[in-house]
C-alpha cells in the first residue's frame, strides 16, 4: 500500500466530515466510511491489506492485555508470594512496552517476568496516553460547568449556547 493512497483516503474523509460540519449535521463514522467505500472503491481496494492488518494488530493488542489471553477462567492471575493480592488482582497480565520509544510498535511483556525497565517503560506510555486524555477531559468539564452555570437547557448546542451568552455579554 503506497503512503500517496493513504493521504488521499484521509483527505476524502476529512472532506466528508467537513461537509457535514458545514452545514451543522452530526457525522456519524459508519455513514463516512460507506460513502467513501462506495465513491472510491479502487482506492479503498488499494488500501485493504494495510487496513486489515492493523484491524488484527488492534484485535491483538486488546488481547494481549487482557487475563483471557494468559489464564483459563477461574485461574489465579499473577502468583508472588509475599505480595498483597489486592496490588496483584489490579495489575495487567501484560505490558505494552514501546520498541525503542515508537508507540505504533509494542511489545507485550508478561508480567510475571518483566523488568524494572519494562515498567517503567509500560508507566510512561500509559501516562501519556492519561495525560492526553486528561487535558481533553478538563477542556469538556469547562465546558460543562459554564454549561450548567447558564442554565443551558439539555437539547441546545452547548457550544452556540455558550457563543451567545459570551456575545451578549460583551455587548
């Protein structure tokens, strides 16, 4: 799969996005994705192989972080002696840890023999991924709470909601 036929394929969406974004619609992804299958098929045939291997590399990588992929049902999870069973329940069977710092490859590690490195490393990308989320999160509770402090009924835009208040405001 070339990268040229990627950038198309991601241009076409962004412009099917914004064309709903234009006229105030909603986009939903499946709607998206069907006009672009239908509207570009050779394109999208070009890219299939690429797009089926992530699909299973993202399949594999939930997997792998879960207790189904290391232990029967009922099984006991990570076995230490000396260590409190409430810290071990809590933990992942296995680490996601970035080969050599890039986060589109990972190697899951079990947990039972990873190293003080692969922790920390596993930290790292987790919190990153929190951090990212994190300021997302306190821009929507911003918004939210300036939301509720104007009364904002629960079926108007809260954005345009917000907009109007401010315009009036500095009237």
């Amino acid at each position: 799969m070339s990268r040229e036929a990627t950038r198309k394929i991601r241009k076409i969406i962004q412009a099917e996005f914004r064309k709903c974004y234009e006229h105030g619609r909603r986009a939903r992804t499946s709607d998206i994705v069907a006009l672009v299958q239908s509207d570009h098929p050779k394109l999208v045939a070009e890219i299939q192989l690429y797009l089926t291997t992530r699909a299973l590399h993202d399949i594999a990588a939930k997997v792998a972080g879960t207790w189904c992929s290391v232990a029967e049902k009922g099984q006991c999870q990570l076995i230490l002696p000396g260590m409190e069973k409430d810290l071990l329940e809590r933990l992942p069977p296995a680490l996601s840890v970035p080969v050599d710092g890039s986060v589109h490859d990972i190697d899951f590690v079990p947990a039972q023999t990873a190293t003080f490195a692969e922790w920390r490393s596993h930290l790292r990308y987790l919190l990153s991924q929190y951090e990212g989320l994190g300021i997302v999160i306190a821009a929507i509770q911003e918004l939210v709470e300036r939301g509720t402090e104007t009364v904002c009924p629960d079926n108007a835009s809260l954005l345009l909601w917000l907009s109007e208040r401010a315009s009036t405001a500095n009237e």
